[in-house]
C-alpha cells in the first residue's frame, strides 16, 4: 500500500495502465477493422468469381449441358474458400452442382430470397445466371469461413505479439524517465524528510547536486531547495540574534515594569492617603457637607451633616430621600439648587432651611456647587447651621429693642421725674418760702404746714422708690425672712387698707377682705415690710385707678405657696399693656393723659421683689371692668423654716 502511495507507483501506473488501456482500445478497433475488411474482401471476391461463373455457366445451361457446367463449377477448387456451388434452373430444378457433402443437402433446396446470406460459419451467395439478357437460373454458392478464421487468428497472434511489446516498451520507457525526471524530485523529497521541527539550518545542509543532463525545471526546483535550505540557515541565524536581543529587552522590560509597577503603587498610595484626608476633612468639617453625582446618588454625606439632620444610623441613598423632607424645603421643585458659576461670590451662599428628621427646622446658610471629589464631578451641598446665630439674633434684637424701650422709658422717666420731683419740691419751697417770710393766721399756717408734710412725704416716697429700684437692678436689695402671724398681718393691712380708701373722700369706694376660710397656713416665713410694701402699692393703683366700687384684698392657701390678689372694678388695662406695665418707668398715656400720679416704678419693684423671693405676680384686668393682681408667696423649705 505504502509502495503504491509512492511517487514512483503514481507515476508508472497510471502510464502503464493509459499505455495498455490505448493499446488495447487501438488493438480492438484495428482487429474489427481487419475483421470486416477480410470479409468484405471474400464477399467481393465471391461475388466476382460467381458473377464470372455464372457467365460460364449460362450457356451449357442454354444448352443443357449439364457436364460441361459441371466442369465450370469444378474450377472453384481452386479458390478454396467455395465448399460447394450448384446450378438451378429458373424452375428450381437442380442442374448440376460442386462439393460431395452439399450435393445432398442442395437437392432440397428452395431459393433464397436474399441474393446473398450469412450465417456464423458459411456465406451463401446467389447470382443470377443470365444469356443475352435473359435469366435461365441461378448459381447458389457456398463459402466455408474456416478459411477468414484462420486468418483473423494471424491477425489476434500478431497484435498479441505487438501488445506485449509495446507494454515492455512503456514499462523500459516509464524507467528510463522516471531515472531522469523522478530521481533529483525523490532526492531533494529526500532531503526534506531529514528537515524537522527540531532541525538547525545554521550548520548548513548538504545542497542537492544537478546533473546537466537532467532539465531545466529540474535546475529551478534543485537550485529553489539550495536556495530555500540556504535562507532558512540564514533566518535562523537572524531569529537567534532577534531572540537574544528580545530576551534582553524583555528582561529590561521586566525590571522597568517592576519599578513602574512599585512607583504606580506608591503613586496610587499617595493618592489613596491624600482621598482619606481629603475623605476625613470632609468627614469631620463642622459644617454640613453633602456630596452627590449627576443622578443625585448620596456619594458622601459627613457626620456634622447626619448628626443635625438626625440621619446618623440609617444614611439616605438618593438626595430625592431626604430632598423634600430635609433639604431644599423652598426649592422643591428646583432640587438640588446648584449654583451656577456666573453667579457672585456674595451670591453663593444663600439662607435657607433645612429640616431634620423630626420636622424641626434647622436654619442655614447653604451653596451648592460642583466640584472634583476623588476624581469625580459630584454636587456639593454644603451648610452653616445658624441655629444659634439666628437665636442670637433674636436675642440682639430683643436687647436693641429693650434698650431702645429702655432708653425711651428713660427718658419718659426723666420728663416724668422733672415733673414728679419739681411739684413736690416747688409746694415745699414755695409754702415753705409764704410760711417763714409772711405772717399768717395759725389756720393758715397749719393748712401750709400739711401741704409741705404731704409733699415731702411723696417726695420722700418717690426716692425711696428709685433707691430700692437701683437696689433691686443691683442686686444689692436686702431681704429679711421671719415667721409672720398671718391674721396679725392681715388685719394690719385691712385697717390700712381701710384708712387708705377712706382718706379718698371724692371717691365711693369700698374696702373688701377675702380670707380664705381653709387658711392653715397661719405662721408663714416671709420679709413682712417687703410683702406689705407690694400690697399698698398695688391697693394704692387700685385706688388710684377706680372712682366707685370695691376694693378687695384677698388671701388663699395652696398646697405649696400663698396667693394674695387685690381686685379692683376701676378703668381695666389693655392687653397691649398688660405686659408693659411691669417695665420701670412705664406709664400708660391713658393715666398721663388724666394726669394720674406716679412713677411708673411701682410694678416694677413689685414684680421684681416677688420674683426675688421665688413668687410669680401677674394680673387678670378687661378694659372698664376692672384689675386684678395676683401674687404668690412660695412656703418655705424645710430648712428655711427650721
Ligand atoms: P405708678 O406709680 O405711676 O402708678 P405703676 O408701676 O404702679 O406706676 O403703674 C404703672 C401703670 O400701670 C400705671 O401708670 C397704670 O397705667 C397702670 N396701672 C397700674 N395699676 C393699675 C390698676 N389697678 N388699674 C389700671 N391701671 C393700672
């Protein structure tokens, strides 16, 4: 099998096998050719020697002369190939006839109707024997084809003979090409078998010699392989030095990429440190800072931020969690409000508020903006808690406007102290003046006495009203707690109180007492001069204040203090002024405009004397109506009643 897979075997083969094919094919078509030829040549041949027979023949047949057409017929001997011939009369009567054996069956015989047949061994002819043109029978003929086979056997001997000739021929042809042809191709075939993955062309191999005699394309393929064997030698000359040299820059390579590997390392490092400080400054600024990317995802919010927004366990993932509820409450249709970069530095920032998660709000001073944050572009919200910037400034601006009430009272004070203090001192000069410069009746002197007495009494008061004021605001006001008999103290002001209201004789006024009937709290512990000194002012308002009707002062007994009130039905007081009446130096138009006495100190040291021993003082009034006070005494501590 492996010897027909050689070149060799496909060569020779199939030219010996087209060779013999051919020959054969020639040899078939030469022999039938013969074949027809050495036939068609006896039919003529017959045909010829009948047609001149029969002309000899026709006229002993004339004649009937059967001898002497006999004897005609005797002369076929000589052709060899006629076995047998025989004359017939136009009637089919047999008239003499040639060759022993068919005589016999030629007796029986009826004419053919086909001037000439074949069958595989004989050949009958009929020609028609004819004197001048007129027909008196028929020469039948007969021809053996032993004769034609022996001669087509020659034939078959010779192409035989040719045959295996002209086979040895192709065969010592096939030999002698493939000798001249095949041999340098199954060399250099061989030489390749020797080249492998493995083999090195750089110890060159032996080049493959041509012959001269042998053909040009031969020369092209020998001198191709020298030439390939040789380029191979070369360029594995080349990959070597190539491999070496890429070993080297490999190995320059290696270390370079270790050294950029470890600077990109450190490089990475630096910028991994210099995010976490970034990260850690954002994270511990104490303001609010909010970071987030272009689809509004949290990317950072810091602790400041969770701590005052009350997000410090569970931080918001989107900005539109906490967009309505805690951030951008007045630009909820523009969330987040980013600051474009045309806008002023002052613009920037702007006052908002934020809420927290309990829904307190939280007022700031915000900017949003964009910026670069671990290399990426985020929006930055950052805030300013001003909780206590904007309670200071409310604080500031209840001090400016104390202060500016303050100043206003002051000077109200000062217009009212020039009038207040000039009346008195101008009765007591001015009687004085009448009482040492003139000479009076006793009555008249008496009656001048009582007037500077009254006035240096009111002047008196007013003094001791801003001293124990400027005492008070100086905290330098002194109190002197002791046990008080509470009936005692009580009946003491009611007789006061009563004397008070009776020496108002253009007045119809009543004096009342309201004691609580479950009072047990008899031995109070209080400054009984201080108590007294609130009661007859705010008896003395209630005087001052109401022309007709009662004036009831009253005590109760609580769990845990003592209220005293003093109610009276005079002019009421506005709810502007309920709050301001307790100012120094306030006084209402309504009583300047009726010129009603005073100071306008008088509630002011009251309140400030109750507040100074842990009470409470306010008032219940409706305009026209009538007033209210109520203050309370808290019961003392234990110790303090020790
Ligand atoms: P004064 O010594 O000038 O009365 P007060 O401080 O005692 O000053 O009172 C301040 C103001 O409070 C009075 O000017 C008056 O307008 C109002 N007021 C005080 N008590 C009464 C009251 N019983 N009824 C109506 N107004 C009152």
């Amino acid at each position: 099998m492996k010897k027909l897979n050689s070149l060799r075997a496909k060569l020779i083969i199939p030219i010996i096998s087209f060779s013999l094919i051919l020959l054969i094919v020639t040899i078939f078509f030469l022999g039938q050719r013969q074949l027809s030829f050495i036939r068609t040549h006896a039919t003529t041949q017959m045909t010829v020697a009948m047609q001149l027979i029969a002309e000899y023949v026709s006229v002993p047949l004339v004649f009937n002369e059967p001898e002497e057409a006999h004897e005609v017929l005797s002369k076929l001997e000589t052709m060899g190939f006629i076995s047998s011939a025989a004359v017939y009369t136009t009637e089919g009567e047999l008239f003499t006839y040639f060759g022993g054996d068919s005589g016999l069956y030629l007796s029986n015989y009826e004419p053919y109707i086909k001037s000439i047949a074949r069958d595989d061994e004989v050949l009958h002819l009929e020609t028609p024997i004819v004197y001048k043109d007129v027909r008196y029978g028929t020469l039948l003929s007969i021809a053996d084809n032993a004769n034609q086979k022996s001669v087509i056997h020659e034939s078959v001997v010779i192409f035989l003979f040719f045959f295996i000739a002209m086979a040895i021929l192709s065969v010592i042809l096939t030999l002698i090409f493939e000798g001249k042809f095949l041999q340098p191709i199954l060399l250099i075939a061989q030489n390749f078998k020797k080249i492998s993955p493995q083999t090195s062309f750089i110890v060159p191999l032996d080049p493959v010699v041509f012959k001269s005699d042998q053909s040009k394309e031969l020369k092209y393929l020998v001198d191709g392989y020298n030439q390939m064997v040789m380029n191979l030698g070369y360029r594995e000359q080349k990959q070597i030095e190539a491999e070496a040299a890429l070993k080297e820059i490999n190995d320059n390579l290696e270390v370079k990429i270790i050294n950029r590997t470890s600077e990109l390392n450190q490089a990475h490092e630096k910028l991994r440190k210099l995010f976490q400080n970034e990260r850690n400054i954002v994270k511990n600024l104490p303001y609010g800072i909010i970071l987030m990317d272009y689809k509004l995802n949290i990317v950072e919010m810091n602790d400041f931020a969770r701590k005052r927004l009350g997000y410090v366990d569970s931080p918001p993932q989107k900005i539109s969690d906490i967009c309505k509820v805690a951030v951008c409450l007045e630009n909820i249709n523009a969330c987040p409000h980013i600051i474009s970069d045309d806008t002023t530095q002052n613009e920037k920032s702007m006052q908002s508020y934020f809420s927290d998660i309990h829904g307190n709000e939280v007022p700031v001073l915000k900017t949003v903006i964009p910026i670069e944050y671990n290399e990426k572009k985020v929006i930055m919200e950052a805030f300013v808690d001003i909780s206590d910037l904007k309670e200071t400034q409310l604080e500031l601006i209840k001090a400016k406007e104390k202060a500016e009430e303050s100043d206003r009272l002051k000077s109200s004070f000062l217009a009212n102290m020039s009038h207040e203090i000039r009346t008195p001192l101008n009765a007591i000069v001015g009687f004085t003046g009448i009482l040492i410069s003139e000479d009076l009746e006793d009555e008249v002197k008496d009656e001048y006495r009582s007037i500077v007495e009254f006035n240096t009494d009111n002047l008196l008061s007013l003094i001791e009203d801003i001293l124990d004021l400027s005492k008070l605001e100086s905290k330098t006001l002194s109190m002197k707690p002791k046990e008080v008999d509470l009936l005692v103290f009580l009946n003491d002001i009611s007789e006061n109180g009563e004397m008070l209201i009776s020496q108002a004789e253009d007045k119809e006024l009543k004096f009342a007492l309201e004691v609580d009937p479950l009072l047990t709290y008899e031995t109070p512990i209080f400054d009984s001069a201080r108590i007294k000194q609130v009661i007859f002012n705010l008896l003395g308002n209630a005087l001052k204040f109401t022309d007709e009707g009662t004036i009831t002062f009253g005590v109760v007994c609580n769990e845990d203090n003592l209220l005293f009130y003093v109610k009276d039905e005079g002019i009421g007081i506005s709810d502007e002024e309920k709050e301001r009446i307790f100012d120094r130096f306030y006084k209402s138009n309504r009583s300047m405009n009726k010129l009603y006495r005073g100071t306008g100190l008088g509630l002011a040291i009251c309140k400030n004397i109750i507040e100074l021993i842990g009470g409470e003082l306010w008032l219940e009034s409706e305009l026209g109506k009538g007033t209210t006070f109520f203050f309370t005494i808290p019961k003392p501590t234990s110790e303090l009643a020790e």
